[in-house]
C-alpha cells in the first residue's frame, strides 16, 4: 500500500451511505488504484488549483460524475472529507468552501491534541 486513506467526519460516511451499489462500487475500485499506485492518473486525482493543498478523486459512472475532497497529511495519508455527485462543468463554490472549512476542522482538531 502506497498511501493510507483515513476518512473524516460523518459527512462524508453520510455521502457513501447514499451511492448505489454499481457507483459504490466503482468508488471502491478508484480508492484502491490511490491506494497502491505509484502515480495516480489524473483522471483520478486531480489538485485543484487555487486551493492551498485540496485534491479531488474522481469517478465516473452511468453518467455520474462522482466527485470526494480530500488532502494530504503526514506525507502518504489521504484525509477525505466531504463527497458529491458533480451535474455541471465547473465545480461548485458552495461544494469547495465546505471541504475547505472540513479541512480547516481537521487540523484545528489535530493540533488540539
């Protein structure tokens, strides 16, 4: 395993516990391609840009374009946070502000300890 993927608060288990199966599925294949590979196609993984360190998995099927925030901690952890179905070309803002202030939460959480 190349990376260890830890996900973090219930809004993203509330997001899984909505997907169907077949999408479920799908999901779980690309988890572990970020999982074990060397270097992750970006049709996978993607940074987005003009974030301070948020990246997207990505995933299609029948049509959905699956889509979870996440960001690194301590090197090769993946911390992801918050999950959504994408219907429109460009992401939504009120989809990122709420990865970033998960992102925020993490770390605040992280440094109280």
């Amino acid at each position: 395993m190349k990376r260890q993927l830890v996900f973090y608060g219930q809004r993203i288990w509330s997001f899984l516990d909505r997907l169907d199966d077949d999408t479920r599925d799908k999901l779980e294949w690309t988890l572990e391609l970020i999982r074990t590979l060397d270097r992750i196609p970006i049709k996978y993984f993607k940074h987005l840009e003009g974030t301070d360190g948020l990246f997207e998995i990505r995933t299609e099927w029948m049509n959905q374009a699956v889509r979870i925030f996440c960001f690194f901690d301590e090197g090769t952890m993946i911390i992801l946070v918050h999950g959504f179905i994408k219907k429109k070309q460009k992401t939504p803002e009120k989809e990122l502000k709420i990865a970033q202030s998960l992102m925020r939460l993490y770390y605040e959480e992280k440094n109280k300890k």
